[in-house]
C-alpha cells in the first residue's frame, strides 16, 4: 500500500532522481572538514526555526522589547531553551560560517570552476554578519543599545556618504524605536530572504560543479 | 532477510534510526509545543478579597461610595482597572455591596439623594437602592459583591457577581 503510493507519487515527483542528484553524488574524498557548510546549512534553518519561534512573544518596541524577553525568560515554558538555542547558535553560525571559508580558502576550492561559489560564499559570510548586528540590539537591553549607536557610528564616518549613511541605519540620527522596528524588521525579513535566495545558488552551484578534490603533489 | 531469531544489519540500523529519530523528534517537540501553548495552560484568578477599612466608617441607611484598584498580568503587560461600588449598612445590621457599573453599558452610576435612586449618566437608568432597575434599559439589577466582615473590617469579594433573581 505505502510502496503502490510512493511509486505513484515518484513517478510524478521524481524522489529517485532528487536524491541521486542531490544526496547520492560522487564525492571525493575528503574529512571532517568538509562537512562546515553542511553544518553553517543546518545552523541557518535552526536559527530559522528558533526565530520563527521567539516572535511568537517578541515585541520589537522600546516599550516592551526587553519586558516581552525577560518574559520569554522567565515566563514562558521552554523558553530560555529557545532563546538560547538562538543566542548560542548566532555565535556559533558565525564561527562556523568563518572556518567553513578559511577551509575552502586552504584547500584552494575557490578556483576554477567555482569562483561563483566563493563569491556566493563570501556574500552570505557578510549576511551572516548583518544578521548578527541586527540580532543584537533586539534585547533593548544597555548592551544592545551601546554596540549598536558604536558599530551604526561606524557607518558614518564612510567619506562623503557617511552622515546619510548613519541616518539610513538608525532611521533618523539617533538610535530609536525606529533603529529598532527597521532592525526588527531586516532580522526576520529582508536579510534571511537574501540569505535564503543565495544558499539556493551556493547549493545549486555546488550539485553543478561537484565538490572539490584536495589538491595533491601534482597540482 | 532475517530469519525468525536473528536481525539482519539492515533492519537492525532501521530499527536503531527509528528509534533515535523517535527519541529526537519528542526531545525537540515537547519543548516547542510547550512554548506555544504555555500561556493557554495557565489560568491566573483574580478573585480577592478587598478590605474596605472600618466598618463604623459606613453610615446606617444610606450607600456610601468605595473605589479600588486591580492589577492584571499578561505575560509582559500589567493593566490597572479600577473598580467601584457602593455600601449599604442597613438598620437591621445587614451589608448590601453594589457594583456601580450599570449593567447597560458599563456606565458608573452615582447615587443621587434627593431622588434616593441609582442614576446612570449614559442613558439615565435608574436603579432603587437595592439596586433593582426602576426605569431605563438595564437588562438587570447591579451586580453585588459579597461581603464579610473581619475583627470590625468590612471586606468585599472580588469580582462582584449578578445579583439573585427575586
């Protein structure tokens, strides 16, 4: 009965094909090494889930941000286990992504073919930061709030675009309840759809080229 | 495949996945569902007993206005609600508390003495002194709170309830 319903669905869907492209692919060897962006893959869909998850209680308003945490905290059953599952796996995403790129940049993997997949890589190095600075002031908290006027000052000493730079980050001069909703709102929607649109062509360009061999005395 | 006694490596591995998949799947679900539902698990009461101070401070014959103060908690969020009513000592020694809230709309009545009757502000309802409606578009009498009296203090039962019928 389950095999009749599998098969008919396979032949529609294609599950045999799918998984010999993309699971069942000739792989050289390699080691433990290999298996970071596997790890940075698993870790953004964590922090995906962990996310989807807080915003359940979250309330991205000076008001009530560090209330409506403290209330996740302290409150809400399992709570500090899902907030902590984010707090650690953002500084864990971080490293993770870091030493996946200092892998490939050692084992050469950047060359020919795949200089695309190092260009993919190193954009969705940066987003990961991005997601780092704009997760970090959502507690609302004195420590929130000081990294980020220090790291928005930073954009503004960018020569001659610099003061606009400042004002667009902040959304006004001064770090606000505005700083926070446009942070709030890059952390959950615009920087997670970027980064999911530039995993898809990671992975794509990664199935298209195969993974790369070590290299040996001959290269 | 396996003989009757013995488990072949195959099924053995499915059987092992299986297992840790089962054991994974509720350590990660039973925290989840928890953290969603946990406010629908938790019922808080409000129920309380309200001291209104001396009961001599209540004259014999005519309500006396009383007023407080609740607080309730949801999740991060405290709301203050005030609530009033009134007091009515009666010759006999019996205690009438009233809730003044009309219960047309919620309004605050007030007693008025000279026409010895409760009377809504909103829509000019009027309620005897023992709350029943006289005139106006009250669906009820005012809802009463319960009353005790402790060691000479006059304590009210919150939240009032609708007054008996008849």
């Amino acid at each position: 009965m389950i095999k009749n319903i599998y098969a008919w669905l396979d032949e529609r869907l294609g599950f045999d094909d799918m998984y010999k492209m993309l699971l069942d692919r000739p792989e050289p060897h390699g080691n433990w090494w290999n298996t970071l962006g596997s790890a940075s893959l698993f870790l953004f869909i964590m922090q995906g889930v962990t996310g989807i998850f807080l915003t359940v209680y979250y309330t991205p308003s000076p008001d009530h941000a560090y209330d409506s945490i403290q209330y996740i905290m302290n409150g809400v059953a399992f709570g500090w286990l899902i907030r902590g599952m984010h707090h650690w796996g953002a500084s864990l995403m971080v490293l993770v992504v870091f030493i996946h790129m200092l892998r490939t940049f050692f084992s050469a993997s950047y060359k020919y073919p795949r200089e695309l997949t190092w260009i993919a890589g190193s954009v969705l190095f940066l987003l990961t930061l991005g997601m780092g600075f704009t997760g970090y002031l959502l507690p609302f908290n004195q420590r929130a709030y000081w990294a980020t006027v220090v790291a928005t000052n930073i954009g503004g000493v960018v020569p001659g675009a610099g003061p606009f730079i400042l004002r667009a980050l902040r959304g006004g001069s001064d770090v606000s309840a505005l700083t926070l909703s446009r942070f709030f709102s890059a952390h959950i929607w615009g920087l997670p759809l970027i980064l999911a649109a530039v995993i898809g062509l990671h992975l794509y360009l990664i199935m298209r080229h195969g993974e790369s061999a070590y290299p040996d005395a001959d290269d | 495949m396996a003989s009757s006694h013995r488990i072949s490596r195959r099924d053995f591995v499915k059987v092992v996945t299986a297992t840790l998949s089962g054991i994974m799947g509720a350590a990660m679900g039973i925290p989840i569902i928890s953290y969603l539902i946990d406010p629908a698990l938790k019922v808080q009461s409000s129920e309380a007993w309200i001291p209104l101070g001396s009961l001599e401070g209540f004259p014999v014959g005519s309500p006396k206005a009383f007023s407080f103060t609740r607080s309730n908690i949801n999740g991060w969020e405290k709301t203050v609600n005030s609530y009033g009513g009134f007091i009515l000592v009666k010759s006999g020694g019996d205690i009438l508390a009233l809730s003044n809230r009309c219960t047309h709309l919620s309004c605050s009545v007030n007693w008025d003495e000279g026409r010895e009757e409760y009377v809504c502000p909103c829509h000019d309802a009027q309620f005897d002194i023992e709350g029943e409606v006289n005139a106006g578009p009250p669906p009820h009498a005012l809802d009463q709170f319960e009353t005790k009296v402790e060691e000479g203090n006059l304590f009210v039962h919150f939240p009032a309830v609708k007054a008996h019928e008849g």
